[in-house]
C-alpha cells in the first residue's frame, strides 16, 4: 500500500465522481433489472466531514435506494461511522466536527437552514454498536422516544410498544417480564431492545453501525433476520467489518478506503452481489478477499 | 496432620500473594485502617463517659425536653436539635437544586473556555474558612435579607404563616444560618454532581439523542437519571457538613436554645451550643450535658449518612431508582 497512493492520488480525486457515476447509474440499472424499481430515500453529495482540522472523509456521495439495505465497508479509520453519523447529524453536538457537502433525506437538505436536528433524528433512528439500553424497564427502554417526543395517550404508547418489540422480533421472549430491567437481558436481546426503542418512534430510515458486532453468531443471524424483515418498510443503512454479514444482508454495498492523508474516500458502491463477485476497483477487491484490512 | 498441611499451604499461598514490598504495604495499610477504627472509638468512648451525668440526670428525656437553663440545671436538648436539623435542611433545600443546575451548566451548556474558571471559582467557595462566610453572613447578608426578605415577608404574609412571621430586627436566625449553610455545602454538591455527570457514558447519551431528545431532554432522561446515585450522595456528604458546622452557624444563628415556629427568629444549632457554652461552662452537669448533647449530634450525622449509604446503595442496585 505504501508506494501506491503516488499513482493514485493525481487522478484520484476527479476520476472518484465519474466512477461513481457509473456506479450509481449501473446499480440503478441493475436494480431496476431486479425488478425492485426504488427511489432514493436518502443520499450525501461530496460530503465531507472534519474534525477539527483532520479530514475524516472526504467527498463522499452516496446513494441509499428506500427499503433496501445498503452497507458500508472498509478498513477501520476509513471513516463509516463518521460518515453514517452525518447522516442524522450526530455531528452536530460535537463542537470539534464539521460538515461540508449534502445530506438529502426525500430530496430535501438535511443540513438546510430551517431544518430541526431533531426532527431529523426523530425521521433516520440509529443502532449503535454496544447495545446501549436505559438503566430502565424494557417497557420504559421502548416506549422512552414516546414519552417525551410525542402527545400519545398512554393506550396508544402501549400499543406502540407492543407494535416494536414485535418488529424487533423481541414480543414473545418479553412479553411477561416487561417491568424486568432491560440490563438483564442477553446482549442480543439488548440490541434488539435498542432496535425495538428505535422503531418505537416510527422512523424511516435506520442506522445501523456495526450493529451486531458485540454479539455471538446466534444473536447475530437472529439480528440479519429481523434486517431483512425490516428492509420491507424501512430504509436500513448499515456499517460492517463483516464480508459475510455484508453479501447476506445488504442490497448495495458501499467499499471505503483510506486516502493517503487519511482521510476516508468511497472506492466503489454497486449491488452486492456485483461488488462480491465482479469488483472493478482492485483495492475492492483485495478488502473483499481479505488481502487488505 | 491434614489441616496442617492445608494451613501451610495456605501460607505458602499468602506468601506468595504478598512478597516484598507488598508484605510491608499491606501491613502499614492494615495499620491505618485499624487506627480509623479505634479513632472512632475513643470518641465514642470519651462522649459516652462525658455525658455520664447528663445521661443519668435526664435520660431520653433530654432529647424531648426543650429548657435549657444552666443556672437552674435544666437542660434540654430539643432546640438544639430542632435548630441543627431544620437548618441543616433549609440549606440542602437552597444547594441541592442549585448545586446540580450549576454541575449541569459546567457540564454541558458551558462554553468549553469558561468551564476551568467557572469550576474553579465555585470550587474555591469551599476553601473560604468558614470564620469568613460568619462575617460576610453578619455584615453583608443579615443587613440584606433583613432589608429584602425578613421585613417585607413578615410584613406581607407573617400573620397568616407563623413560618415567617416577625420581629426581625435582631437578624440572625435560622433562615438566615440556613442560607449561609446552603452557600457552603454548596461547593460539594457542584462539584460531586459534575464529576459524575462527566462520567455518563456517551452511549447513554447518544442513546437519547438518536431517539430525538433535545439537549434538555438528554440531560434530563439520560445523564441525570445515569448520575442520581453520586448526585445524592453529593447532597448528602452536604448535609453531613451542614450538621455539624460550628462557626459560620455560631455567628449567624443567634444561640438561642428555643423553639420558635418563625424561621426569622435566633436559634441554635446542637455545634454552635457546644461551641459557645463549653469554654464557660462552670458545673460538671452543663458540661456534661453538652457532651452529651455531642453524643446526639454525633448520632444525628450517623443516621443521616447511614440514610445517604441506604440510598446510595438503593439507588445503584436498581439503576435510576426510577
Ligand atoms: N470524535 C472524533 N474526534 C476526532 N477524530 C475522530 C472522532 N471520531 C473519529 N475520528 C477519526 O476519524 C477517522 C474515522 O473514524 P471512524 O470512526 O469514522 O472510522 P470507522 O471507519 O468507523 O472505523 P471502525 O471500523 O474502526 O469503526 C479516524 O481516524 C478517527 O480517529
Ligand atoms: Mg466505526
């Protein structure tokens, strides 16, 4: 890797939008062929974040179709997380992040002057890598996002409840100890729980990073499952280290790199199964065969 | 023969977990912990016998009683008591809230460059020796609540609330020794609260904020409820300093072994009595009742901070207590 970014770097940066161009163009078609014609729910354009003076990724643009799951990969320190958090902008509490470039969320700025974090937070839900539930009930954990967001009486947060815990395919294992610390749970039913907390709010889009990477393989295609299930209604952007989680998951997979200062690039983004099995980018292509990273 | 053998085993283990310089370190360490203990007891032990007479002549009725006359022998310790318990909880009332609004502030609505100086200067409240907070409390605060508080309250609502009802032109008093106090354990309340409120693991806030909580919201449902248990045991450690404060009380509060229903008349605290009368104490039995009256309040902070443990304890097994 050391002697390469010489070569790469003076066309680097242009070639990265024409590449990614085709890409999009290609992976739409290739959509389309599929016969799961989708619009975009949400999408960056040359979106770069900083903190403080340190580009962590830089011109990223992204498509992510609606009710597809799309998954980000790459090496650590290429900047995913960094990336996925500017999408609901978790940035904005960090005095040390900027943010530069677009988000769009249904063609409209995420970032635009008029536009409430939180209302934005409350639309894009985000799963974090360390199942991170309340020191609270399991009921309380779900119905959390409710209880201050919303004006439901309290029929209708029980109802929602009931309604996520099932989505997070979690209501037959806690259905009879709802009042139980949700600490007490295993850490798979603790991510499912801060999965059911996430839906409970009804978003539209979901976060995911490194969602299941804390937890055994059995908690882990049990959380792949529920993916798949909830890609059915809801946009689902996830983060990886997982080749394999990634080809059974996602619909689109996005491949990042680090630049030579660092700073994370997009290399390639394409269907799935395009980018397992018939990468263009040779650098995809040895992350995937696991010859990098 | 075979507990032998596991007993030597058993030193040959203990041997080998302190070898060298642990040996003598874990001794020294034992040492001190032994002298805790018997610190502890020598003050119960010199109290108990110094209050032997008191004891004998009042019995539990000193607790009840409220006469406190030397002269006559009458001693009771009930207003001391009353004064140290209700002043006690006049300044947690005051610094609780305000304590924990100001660790909040440091924490997480203060500009990054303010927060040192900020920290530091209400940190520095509780380096102020507490002689001084007595003289600021006589020349500056009772001349000012008197003005602003006392008067136009008693003048207002003192008929119909005995609470603040008047005279107040002598000043000092229980609200006002409160206040005082408040301002003093002010600092520890602050300063506990914001290190605990700094130790709130991320994800749990980042947890609220993903779900759409605003900034008030994330503090109120996320680091507070994550913090309760070091916050009260901040107020508590609080407390602990407010019941047993001599000076600053002595100054301010009036001593005056009474019980008024007014918060704006003089009173005593159990450690401004004891301060006050035990240098010019001249029967056995006034100095007897005083270190009796010691023992009380040398309960009175062992119940208080038992409570704090209890509900330290409570509060952390059950998370947010909530
Ligand atoms: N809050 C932060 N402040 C400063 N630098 C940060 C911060 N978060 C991340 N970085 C830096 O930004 C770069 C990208 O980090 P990021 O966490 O986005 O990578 P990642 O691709 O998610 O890695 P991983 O796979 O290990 O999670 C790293 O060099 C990291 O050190
Ligand atoms: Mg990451």
């Amino acid at each position: 890797m050391e002697g390469m970014p010489m070569t790469i770097k003076p066309r680097g940066e242009p070639n990265l939008a024409i590449r990614f161009g085709a890409a999009t163009t290609r992976s739409l078609n290739e959509i389309a062929k599929a016969g799961t014609v989708s619009t975009i729910k949400l999408e960056t354009r040359h979106l770069s974040v900083k903190y403080r003076d340190f580009t962590a990724v830089r011109d990223i643009s992204l498509s992510f179709p609606e009710r597809q799951v799309s998954a980000l990969i790459g090496s650590s320190g290429s900047g995913k997380s960094t990336l996925l958090r500017a999408i609901n902008r978790m940035h904005d509490t960090n005095p040390a992040a900027s943010v530069e470039g677009q988000v769009l969320l249904d063609k409209q700025p995420v970032y635009g002057a008029h536009v409430d974090p939180i209302v934005i937070r409350r639309r894009i839900g985000m799963v974090f890598q360390r199942p991170n539930p309340f020191m609270k009930s399991i009921y309380d954990n779900v119905a959390y996002g409710l209880t201050f967001s919303t004006k439901l009486s309290k029929r209708e947060i029980h109802d929602r409840v009931e309604e996520a815990l099932r989505g997070a395919a979690l209501w037959d294992e806690v259905k009879d100890r709802l009042d139980d610390s949700a600490l007490a749970l295993s850490g798979g039913q603790q991510q499912r729980i801060c999965i059911a907390r996430a839906l409970a709010v009804q978003p539209e889009a979901l976060l995911m990073d490194e969602p299941t990477s804390a937890l055994d393989p059995i908690a882990t295609l049990r959380i792949e499952e529920l993916m798949r299930e909830l890609v059915k209604r809801y946009t689902i952007v996830i983060v990886t280290h997982n080749m394999q989680q990634a080809a059974r998951v996602s619909d689109i997979t996005a491949f990042m790199t680090m630049g030579s200062d660092r700073a994370g690039v997009l290399v390639e983004v394409g269907p799935t199964s395009r980018i397992f099995t018939n990468p263009t980018d040779p650098r995809t292509e040895d992350y995937i065969t696991g010859r990098v990273g | 023969m075979r507990t032998e053998i596991s007993a030597d085993s058993r030193r040959i283990r203990l041997g080998r977990q302190l070898q060298h310089g642990d040996l003598i370190f874990w001794i020294v360490a034992l040492l001190f912990a032994v002298l805790v203990v018997v610190l502890l007891g020598a003050i119960i032990a010199v109290t108990w016998s110094g209050s032997a007479d008191a004891r004998h002549a009042f019995g539990w009725h000193f607790l009840t009683t409220t006469a406190w006359n030397p002269v006559s022998g009458q001693f009771g310790a009930l207003p001391a008591i009353y004064g140290t318990i209700v002043s006690s909880i006049i300044a947690l009332l005051f610094a609780a809230p305000l304590g924990v609004m100001i660790a909040i502030f440091l924490n997480s609505l203060c500009p990054a460059k303010l927060r040192m100086p900020i920290g530091m200067m209400v940190e520095l409240l509780a380096a102020i020796p507490s002689v001084v907070y007595g003289m600021w409390g006589i020349f500056v605060f009772i001349p000012f609540f008197r003005s602003y508080i006392s008067t136009p309250l008693s003048k207002t609502v003192g008929s119909a609330l005995p609470l603040f009802s008047g005279p107040v032109n002598v000043g000092r008093g229980l609200l006002v020794a409160g206040i005082i106090l408040a301002i003093m354990i002010l600092p520890t309340i602050a300063a506990i609260s914001r290190d605990v409120l700094a130790v709130v693991p991320n994800s749990q806030r980042e947890a609220m904020l993903a779900l759409g909580a605003t900034r008030w919201e994330v503090i109120r449902h996320a680091e507070l409820p994550y913090a309760r248990a070091g916050i009260v045991g901040g107020m508590m450690l609080g407390l602990g300093r407010a019941l047993g404060e001599t000076m600053a009380a002595t100054m301010v509060i009036g001593n005056t072994p009474k019980i008024h229903a007014s918060l704006f008349q003089p009173a005593t605290t159990a450690a401004s009595l004891i301060a006050s009368q035990l240098p010019n104490a001249n029967t056995d039995l006034h100095s007897s009742a005083l270190i009796y009256l010691a023992l009380v309040l040398f309960l009175i902070t062992l119940v208080a901070n038992s409570i704090a443990r209890a509900l330290v304890w409570r509060v952390s097994r059950t998370g947010s207590g909530a």
